[in-house]
C-alpha cells in the first residue's frame, strides 16, 4: 500500500507532496479503483429497501480516495508534469473512464438510484437534497443508464479514446510551447523592449548557457514581446510559432486530436438521444439550448462589431502615420495598440508595474476578501508543497477558525502549462458532522523576480490573479453537506460570476490605494495613473469583445454541427467559423483549434460563451456594490450567502435573484464596455 492510500499524517489532513514518489501513482489508483468499487457493490447490492440516506447520500461520499489521489495527480500533471507523470496519464485516464462508466452503467445501482427519484414527492427532501437526487440521477440517465447493452458498451469505448485524446492534446500543446525558443543577438531585435522583460530574456539565456535574449511562448515571456519589441519581422516569427501550435503536420500535430475529439463527443450525444454535443452538454446550463447561445452570442455581436470595425479602422491609420504600415497583420494589433493607448491616456503598463509588485497585489487580493467577507491569511511554512515556488497559507475567519487551506503557485517552468486556473485538492463536505474543510489552489504564469527587480505584475496580469482568487473564495466558503455539490460545482455558465465580479475592484480608487504602493519609494499610486485606468478601462473593448464571441462561436460550430464526419479541414471549417468576427488578415499557417485547449483538453466543451454569459452576472452584480458601496458588508454578505457559500444546491437563476433581488440586466455590460451610454 502506498503513502497516497493511507490516512495523510499531517495537519490539516494537507498532501504529503514530499513523501510521494512518481511510482506510486499507478498502483496507488488500482488499490483506490478496487475501494471505490467495494464502496459501491454495498450500495448496489445492500439488501435494505432503497432510501434516500443508503443510496444517493452514500453514492456522494462514496470513493473519497479515490477523488482525492486523482486531484493530486491530476493537478500535478497541469502544474509540474514530466514525461514519468504523462505516462501514467496515459494509463490511468482509461482505468478512471472505465471505473466511471462502471458505475453510472450498474444495473443494479440505477434500479435503486431511479427507486428513490420515483419516489421523491413522498420524501421531505430539502432543497440541497432534493438537487443531489436530480443531479445523481441524471448523471445515470445522461450517461446511458437507460440504453440497451450494446449501446452501454459503444459508450464505454467512446469514453476511452475520449479520455486518452484529450491527454494526448494537451501534452502536444505543452511539449510545443516548450520546445519553442527565439535567441536574439543584437540589440536592434530587441529594441523597445522595456528593461524588464530584456533582463528577464537575459536571464533565461545564461540559464542555458547561451549570450544574447532568449524569448519563448511562455505568456511572461511573450505578451511583452508582442506588446513593445519594435522589430517587426521578429514579431512575425514569435505570432506564427504560438499560433501555429498543434498545426505544423509533424508528430506534435493535433487536427486528427480535433476532428476525432469532436466525432466521438457527437456520437456520444447521438447515442444518448440528443441532436449534437452542444444540446447534450447545454440542457445542465442556465442557456438550456445551443439556440439560446447563438441568440445570446450574436446579440452582443450586432452591438460590439460596429464599434470593433470602428477601433480597428482607427487603429489601422494610427499604424499608417506612425510607421507607414499599410495593411495590420495580428502581430501588429498589440504593439500598435498599446502606442495609440499611451497616446491616448499616456499610460502604459511599464508606468503601473512598479506599483504592482506581485506580494503587494497578493496583500491586495487578501485585504479585499477580508474587508467583503473577514477572512484572515496567514502563511505558514508547515505546510507540504509540490514545487518551492508554491506558497502555503491557512485562511481563517473573524474568530480564528479554519476556513481553508490555500495554495499559490505564480511563476511559469517547463513542467507547467501556459495560462492562470484554480483548482481544488480536497472538496468541502459535512460529513458524520464534521465540517471537513477545503484545500483550494491557484496557479498562474506571472513574471519572475529578476537579479534587479522583483516580480512586477502588468494590469492585465493584477485582474488576472483577481480573477482567479475570485474563483478560490468561491471553493473556500463553501459550506454545504454534499461534495458533488459543493465550492464550483455549479452549472458552468455560473462559475465565472465569483471570479469575474472580483476583477472589479481592480479599477476602483478605494482598492487600489490599499495595495498598489512604489516597489521602491512606497509611494501610493496617483491619483492621475487611477483616472487613467478607469478612463482606458473600455479601451478597444469593441475588439476584445468580438475576439471573445469569436472563440465562443468557434466552440459553438465545433460542438453543435450535426453531421462532424464531413468536416475534413479543421482550417477551412475555423475559418468559416470565424467569418463575422474577422478583422485581421488570416494567417495560412496558423490555426486557433489545434491549441484550444480550453474545449478539447479543459471542461469548456460548448461552454465557452459562458465568460460573456457571466460577464452580463458580473456586471450587474457589481453595479448593485456600486450603488450601495463597493465593501458595504450587507451586500458582500449576501453574494457570500447566496452565491459563494451555496455551490450547486440551487438553481443558479434563483441564488442569483436572491442576491440581487432581480434578473439580471445585460444593459449593465453594455454600460460597463462603453458599448451604450
């Protein structure tokens, strides 16, 4: 038995990272698989009559280990993966579709699973309860329950290749972005580059015994290249290496991964009564259809393309004065941009990064959440981690009781994929009493310390780390009794409010002097940089906004095409995709899908609108803040009542109402974009 099979011997019940070794994860699965199965045949085969408490409540809590073994691991294989840890994804995603598949095709478990469901208008179920026996009975009936035999096998095979797929996708993605790397030897390739990102480019040379500025696709690494690197031509080069990842029809290539992903994930849907992917996936979500979506998508496409075409026509003659450039290409758009915003408001990002170095925006994040909801962070070094970047904390409330573990891990490495996602190592439950506490990490891709300076976060990167630690106080103050409902477990079109609303509180004066001080002086920021912000805030928003429906209807004509097998040219059918939502010239050798690891690797699947979805919550809600006071303590109790503390037992749309006591209105994004007076 291994050290991930036993009960952890440490406080707070935390990971014991040091003491696992990379083979013990396989054997350490198949012991958990075999406890989690036992667990079930009880429940399946128990002798007594079907009840509430001996099937649905004791299927929830049931294979604890195993949830807990998969967490690690799997959060491991996203943030300090090696080849060892991606092979045994290879092998235990099937052993864990197959478990799954072994339970919600039991005979046996369903009968009595629909026993208690038939018979739920004679039970005095709570709310909580009464939507763990929806959800659990739909997780049998959406996943082939009902389907004859042969069907339930076609199922399991379906699961498989589905499972294995979306690995292999993603290590394609990871192993590219690694492998990229652009060494500069004069200085006129690295002219306009601020001294930040040169010495950090630097830095990484010497690291690898090399003389000159070494650039790669690491996002800390990228974004300022594209944003202030002068020399044209190596913008080119670095735009077509990250936008032709999964494309270049070599041994990393993922349009096969694209097209059978989709295939298989159609049949599924087929299989189990439903038109395509989108309608199987968007009758759980508040959208409730793909036609709902399409409505919503181009809604706000019909308001934000006159303004976007409008940006964009002005960002093109501001290029053609500036530098005679007669036609943008998308390596231009953020290198222009950011020129004609400083114009604009004379304000760059090089001006705000000294006041936003990363430990004080981390003070800023946890000031905000004590001031909304008094809790209290506390670093502690007890506490075991996977990587020395990873810093640890206990959060506590206003009377020194535990609410959460927290993890935080900021800088990117080879072993760790691009982007910024909060995860979970331990859910939330009330379980024999006891109110089991959560374990929540956060995991980013910010700008290293260099030999000069320390970690100096862009604006963009300071909401980001909001966001994310939005979606962490979400798993935090969970407090429900089921795990399945519990934290973010919550329709996916609603998980984004929590962290979409606290991005909001970056641009307000009141926030922003808590945290935002000189790295050197200690200076506060001034009051003229806060005016800037909020008056750039809706800066090419137009644009933004269209690049985001863009994505959203891409994943909706991926996953709501009825007939997938004619689709032969993953480029073409993008291309198609992305007809009404064009502004730059196509790249020939770049496609966006073979790296849209949001809905071929992630959850995201014909959910990708779910961010503007959220957005038109987010914006309503924080208007509410705004009219009563942005830390009034009546209004952040109730988003903590009705929204963050409450996951998945309720339906979104009635938590929300009872928040905000009303729907929300879409006007307030509108508004809030600058897109309506």
């Amino acid at each position: 038995m291994t050290t991930l099979n036993k009960p952890f011997n440490t406080t707070h019940n935390t990971a014991p990272f040091s003491e696992i070794k990379t083979e013990d994860f396989l054997p350490a699965f198949k012991i958990a698989i075999e406890k989690a199965r036992a667990e079930i045949d009880a429940i399946a085969y128990n002798s007594e009559a079907p009840t509430f408490e001996n099937t649905i409540e004791a299927l929830d809590f049931s294979g604890e280990e195993l949830d807990r073994i998969s967490s690690i691991f799997f959060n491991l294989n996203s943030a300090e993966t090696n080849d060892d840890i991606q092979k045994i994804a290879q092998e235990v995603s099937p052993l864990l579709s197959e478990f799954g598949n072994d339970i919600t095709l039991n005979e046996d478990l369903f009968k009595r699973v629909k026993a208690v469901y038939q018979s739920k208008s004679h039970l005095k179920l709570n709310t909580e309860q009464e939507m763990l026996l929806n959800k659990k009975y739909k997780s049998f009936s959406r996943n082939g329950a009902n389907l004859g035999e042969d069907k339930k096998l076609k199922l399991r095979e379906i699961d498989k290749k589905l499972s294995k797929l979306k690995l292999k996708f993603g290590e394609n993605i990871l192993t590219e972005t690694n492998k990229f790397e652009m060494l500069l030897t004069e200085e006129s390739q690295v002219l306009g580059l601020p001294d930040g990102a040169k010495e950090a480019a630097k830095q990484l040379a010497e690291s690898k015994g090399k003389d000159g500025w070494l650039i790669t696709l690491d996002y800390p690494s990228y974004i300022p290249f594209m944003t202030y690197a002068d020399n044209r031509e190596m913008r080119k080069k670095l735009s077509k290496a990250s936008g032709s990842k999964g494309f270049k029809s070599d041994e990393l290539d993922n349009q096969d991964n694209v097209l059978s992903i989709v295939k298989l994930r159609n049949e599924r849907a087929e299989i189990l009564g439903y038109k395509s992917h989108a309608h199987f996936v968007l009758e759980e979500r508040m959208a409730g259809s793909p036609k709902n979506v399409q409505k919503f998508l181009n809604e706000l496409l019909a308001k934000a393309k006159p303004a976007a075409k409008k940006e964009f026509e002005n960002l093109e003659q501001f290029a053609k004065g500036l530098d005679g450039i007669d036609k943008l290409q998308k390596w231009d758009s953020a290198y222009y941009s950011e020129k004609l915003k400083q114009k604009l408001f004379s304000l760059d990002d090089e001006q705000l990064k000294p006041y936003f170095k990363l430990e004080n925006v981390i003070d800023g994040a946890f000031t905000v959440a004590k001031k909304l909801f008094g809790l209290q962070f506390k670093e502690v070094d007890t506490i075991d981690k996977y990587h020395d970047n990873v810093l640890t904390y206990q959060v506590l409330d206003t009377d020194g009781e535990l609410v959460s573990i927290f993890y935080a891990d900021f800088f990117p490495r080879s072993g760790k994929r691009n982007g910024a996602w909060m995860t979970s190592y331990k859910p939330q439950m009330i379980k024999n009493g006891t109110n089991k506490r959560p374990h929540v990490s956060i995991v980013c891709n910010f700008t290293k310390p260099t030999k000069s300076k320390p970690s100096l976060l862009t604006f963009n990167e300071v909401t980001t780390l909001f966001h994310e630690f939005g979606h962490a106080l979400h798993g935090m103050l969970a407090n429900t009794t089921y795990p399945s409902l519990s934290g973010t477990s919550v329709y996916w079109d609603f998980v984004e409010l929590p962290s979409q609303i606290l991005e909001n509180w970056c641009n307000e004066e009141e926030t922003l002097q808590l945290f935002a001080t000189h790295y050197k002086t200690g200076e506060v920021i001034p009051m003229d940089l806060i005016e800037k912000i909020r008056a750039s805030a809706t800066f090419h928003e137009g644009m933004q906004t269209l690049r985001q429906l863009s994505f959203g209807l891409l994943d909706m004509a991926w996953h709501s095409h009825e007939s997938p097998e004619d689709i032969s040219s993953v480029k073409h059918f993008e291309e198609a995709a992305f007809g009404d939502t064009s502004l730059y010239p196509d790249v020939a050798e770049n496609c966006m899908s073979t790296a849209f690891a949001h809905i071929f690797q992630g959850g995201y699947s014909s959910g990708y609108y779910s961010y503007k979805w959220a957005e038109v919550l987010d914006a309503d809600a924080f208007e509410y803040f705004q009219e009563e006071g942005i830390f009034n303590k009546t209004v952040a109790n109730k988003l903590k009542k009705y929204v963050l503390s409450r996951g998945g037992t309720e339906n979104p749309m009635a938590l929300y109402k009872k928040f905000r006591g009303q729907e929300p209105k879409p006007e307030a994004l509108l508004r809030r974009a600058g897109l309506i007076k």
